[in-house]
C-alpha cells in the first residue's frame, strides 16, 4: 500500500512538474503583465490544481473503444461527404502527422482531407504530405507554387472540396476519433443545419496533458460579436461558404471570425454539440497559449471585421478592443433620446432609497423620469424625504397601498410611466457607471432585444449578479456568484456582452412595447422568479435579453424584505418554486449554459459524474 501511495504521489509530483516548462514560464509573465500579481497568482494557482483533475475527467469521458467500435459499424439513414479543409506551410512533422492520424482514426468514414501546402520549403513537410496522397485515396493535396495567405491557402483548399459538409482544421490541431460522427448525427437530427460548432479543449505539445476545457453557449449573437467564443471546431454547408465569397483576405489573423459574421447574416439554422471534440494544441506560435502579443496584428483586424459586419445588418456602432485579449467593445449609436421610466417600489428604508436616487442624479442621460411607488411605508422620516424628492419635475411618488408583490407593484408603475423604455430598479441598488442608461438603452433599442441586464456587487465587491443560468439550484442561480469584482469569470463571460436566458429585475430595462407584449410580470410570482419568468416569457416571443457588463451598481440585497425564514414566506417561496416549475419544466437546458457544467453551484464548474 505505502509502495502504491509512493507511486501515486510520485505520479502527481511528475505531472505538476511537467506543466512547468519555458512556455508556461512565459504564460505567466504575460498573465502578471495583463492582469497584475495577484489575479495572476489566483488564475495560474487554479489551472495548476484542475489541469490534472480535468486530464482524468476527460479520459472518463471520451468514448470507449467499444463505443468507438459501435460507431465504426453504425450505418447513418445519411452519410453526408465531410470536406476536412487543412492549409499547411512548414508544418512540423509531429504536428502534421498526428493531424492527418486523427482525421484517419475518425469513427465516420465518408471523408475527404483537403490540403493546400502555401510553397512550404520545410522538405520533410512536402516529403509527408505526399506519402499521404499518395498512399490514401481520401487524402488531397496541392502543392501552391506560392502562399496566399491563410485565408488564400484556406480558399485553395475549399476549391477541392467536394463534400456538402466542411470541417476548417487547422494544421497543428486534433479532432478527436468520434468528431466526424457526432456531426453527421447532428446532421440527422437537424436536415436543414448550415453552421455546427463544437466545444474544445487545449493539449500541450510537450506533455500531451489536456487543459482548459471551453464548454460553449449554444449560439448568442451578441456574444460573437463581441469575442469569437466559437472558434473550433467549426462545420460548414459547403454551399453556405460558396455563397458568401469563402474566406477574406483583407481579415487574416481574424479570419474565422470575419467567416462566422458573415455565415450568421445569411442562416439561423445553427446547431451547437456540447462536447469536447477538437483539441487545439498549444505551443509557441499557437494563440492557444494565450501569450499576450503574439497575435497582435488580429486585433485590428477583428475590429475591422465586426465593424463590418454592424454595417451590412444596418446597425451602427464604434468597436474598440476590451479589457482582455480577444474580447471587443461596441458602442452602438443611439437612434433617438427616448424618455425611459425608472420604476422603484420601496417601503420605508429612506437611507436606501436615498443613495439610490443620489446615484440616478449622476446619469448622462438626459431624459428619464422616476417613479416611486410607495407600498406602505411606517416612518415619518421616509415621508418627509418624498416631499423633498418630489419637488423634481421628473420624480413621481405613486401610492400602492396593497400588500407587497413586487410583480403588482411593477406592474402599477408600468401603467402609469410615459416613457417608451421602462428600468425596474430596486431601492437598494447604487448605480456606479454614469452612462448607465445609455448603455442598456443602445442594445435595448435594437429590434431583436426586448431586455438588458446590469452587473452588480455585493458591498464587498464580489459578483452578485452577472445573469442568470435557468436549473441551477433546480430553478435559477446567478452566474459567478460571490466571484471578486476584478475577476475575469469562466472564459471572460463577467466582463464581455452577451445573451442570456434571464437576468434580476434588480436593474432591467425593458421596452414598453415588449413589457405589455407578455403582459407585465405575473403577479403569481409576489417576490422569488418573476424577473426570471419575465424573460423566458420574452424569448418565448422571440426576443434577446442581453447582459452588459458595463452598467454596474452595488446592490444591498433584499435589504428591504428580510431573509425568507418565517413559516409564511419559507410556504409562499415554495408555491412560487411550485409556479415555476409547472410553467418552466421543460426548460431545463440553458441554451446559454452548457451541458458539462455543474447545475450545483454558481461557479461554472464541471459536473461531477
């Protein structure tokens, strides 16, 4: 037994060290550069402690030689030819090798690999290339007398293609053996697919240990504007691509990117496959080590690109690049300065309600009116603060004067508001960017949002609410809760624009129109998830909600209504669960979560299984 416990530790001891190598060592000293000491040390400290963990996880999960067997003999009603399309130029004989193996150890067979070599002058490149050609009919390549580029290489290759499907490859990547099949499954059970995308994972050239898991949304528009979260694996309809004049070259270094904003103009019929199925391999010329600058040059390029793309969908907007590697900001144009009504129930509390408007008269925005609606209230001291509030021509101070359910009382004061665009904002919250209205009003005007969403702390500066993942907790939970305020979050997901399947109604701007359209809040929610039906009920008509990470505020959490620990309240939570669960049960998969993520915690952790 001590023998065996020796070994084991000897084993962990191996594999930590063998993460340290000069790559990492430069990894982090871009990490220190980027993000500073501590959040460096934080970020470096919990990759070291999962990488290990998720190198097991995904042994236990990737298919069995029996199920990889299974596959081989499984006959498909539609065996689509899948195009596998790999540019090359001086690609290191492991790379290239072990490239082509795992395109040749795919459990689907109906494929064909298309390579275009850009005049590489590496001889045992060319020396195996043509082995392959010659010795697997499957396998295409042309010799291009110079190089084109990425994306010139790219076209060359989609010029031999032949397959209805394409798979972009690159040349020093992995698919895993069951990538193909998975995809042609998905394109049974979805005929009329263009666009199918995968999630990924990192493996290291020296260790072959597997790392970084990226366990994807299914498709959110605003986010891939906003940073390419899909990247790899990515199948086309070979047509689709034809369509659409192929690769750019004007966008080399964010080609992919530019691609994929121009394929979603053109189709919605875009299918995500919640497994790892691509393994991008990480070295020192790979932007998958995530060292800063050594892709610099894309930066322009990706503004470029989505620039582009704001054009040709009739938005405008200015692109700039965010805080983090790879993630954009966009300021939309605003069409018109619109009143927006800012709807605030309160009883008592005149400290909080207070410091909230406080922070309301710090806005840029110059037309909004506030309404308080005022819910039975015991103090003198809350009344004398509403003569003097009111004494503004924009503040208004209505009388709810049944008991409290916050989806009434909203409701009230939606009845009352004059403005096209209404902000639900509790008493507790202290907004903190002063463009605030702004910055939900330029997302919240476009004609496919109905909601925006804000990013809010608790007083100790962690996370409080960052959007809402629907099945956590088995009803709803807040996406990285109680993670610190400067904390990037699961992939840049705290600190990047994105859509969400529901956000609080602690700061939500909504419009008018959409409001009415479901018809308010349903006051059978009096205070758990009526926020969180409030914005299935508005996907359900068709409509985005959008998290902007830009519009921040503290938020005094429930100050106002206590903790929910009387016999009364724990009953009334449990009915409102009840509620939700009858009208939401169907709705256990998150679009914009993932399948392989925990519904246990808020943290975007794996599930254990």
């Amino acid at each position: 037994m001590k023998a065996w416990i020796s070994r084991e530790k000897r084993g962990k001891k191996n594999k930590l060290f063998s993460i340290i190598n000069k790559d990492t060592i430069i990894k982090t000293l871009s990490y220190i550069n980027e993000y500073g000491i501590e959040q460096a040390y934080h970020k470096i400290r919990n990759k070291v402690i999962t990488i290990s963990v998720y190198d097991e996880w995904l042994k236990k999960h990737l298919p069995s030689k029996t199920e990889l067997n299974v596959q081989r003999a499984t006959i498909q009603p539609y065996q689509p030819l899948i195009s596998i399309i790999v540019p090359t130029f001086n690609t290191p004989k492991q790379f290239l090798v072990e490239m082509v193996e795992s395109v040749r150890n795919q459990t689907y067979s109906n494929w064909e690999l298309c390579i275009a070599d850009g005049a590489s002058v590496n001889e045992e490149t060319l020396s195996i290339l043509k082995k392959y050609a010659d010795n697997e009919p499957r396998i295409k390549v042309q010799f291009l007398e110079e190089n084109y580029g990425i994306s010139g290489n790219t076209n060359k290759c989609l010029e031999m293609a032949r397959g209805e499907f394409v798979g972009i490859f690159d040349h020093d990547d992995l698919l895993t053996a069951n990538a193909l099949f998975e995809v042609v499954e998905t394109i049974n059970n979805n005929p009329n697919v263009d666009f199918i995308y995968t999630d990924e994972d990192k493996v290291d050239e020296k260790t072959k240990i597997f790392s970084d898991p990226h366990f994807k949304p299914d498709f959110s528009p605003d986010l891939i504007r906003h940073q390419n979260y899909i990247c790899h694996f990515c199948v086309y309809r070979r047509q689709l691509i034809e369509d659409i004049g192929m690769f750019n070259s004007e966008f080399d270094g964010s080609q992919d990117h530019d691609l994929i904003l121009r394929v979603i103009e053109q189709t919605e019929n875009i299918v995500h496959i919640p497994k790892i199925l691509y393994h991008w391999r990480i070295h020192s010329a790979s932007t998958a080590g995530g060292i800063t600058g050594v892709k610099d040059y894309a930066v322009a390029s990706s503004i470029k690109a989505i620039e582009n793309h704001l054009e040709r969908i009739g938005l405008q907007g200015t692109v700039s690049q965010g805080k983090h590697s790879g993630v954009y900001c966009i300021d939309y144009k605003l069409e018109h300065i619109p009143k927006v009504s800012i709807i605030i129930p309160n009883k008592d509390h005149k400290e909080d309600l207070e410091k909230c408007l406080e922070s309301i008269k710090k806005s840029t925005y110059p037309n909004y009116e506030i309404l308080i609606i005022e819910n039975n209230s015991q103090t003198t001291e809350i009344r004398e603060y509403y003569k003097e509030v009111t004494q503004a021509d924009n503040v208004k101070l209505l009388e709810w004067k049944k008991g409290f359910n916050y989806s009434a009382i909203n409701n009230f004061g939606a009845e009352h508001a004059e403005g096209d665009y209404f902000i639900l904002l509790n008493n507790d919250i202290e907004i903190i960017t002063p463009d605030w209205i702004e910055q939900m009003l330029m997302y919240c005007q476009r004609e496919d949002v109905g909601i925006v969403g804000a990013k809010l702390y608790y007083p100790d500066d962690t996370i409080q609410h960052a959007g809402v993942i629907v099945g956590i907790g088995q009803v709803a939970g807040h996406s990285h809760k109680h993670f610190a305020k400067e904390d990037m979050g699961y992939f840049v997901r705290l600190n990047v624009v994105q859509n969400l399947s529901a956000v609080t109604a602690a700061c939500l701007m909504v419009k008018k129109d959409v409001f009415w359209a479901v018809g308010g809040l349903d006051d059978g929610y009096a205070v758990a998830f009526n926020d969180v039906d409030f914005c299935l009920q508005v996907r359900e008509i068709g409509k985005l909600v959008v998290f902007n990470p830009q519009v921040e505020a503290y938020h005094y959490e429930s100050k106002s209504r206590g903790h929910e620990d009387s016999p009364e309240k724990i009953a009334r939570f449990k009915s409102e669960i009840e509620r939700f669960e009858n009208k939401w049960g169907l709705y256990r998969r998150d679009p914009y979560y993932n399948d392989n993520l925990t519904l246990e915690k808020e943290d975007f952790t794996r599930k254990i299984n």
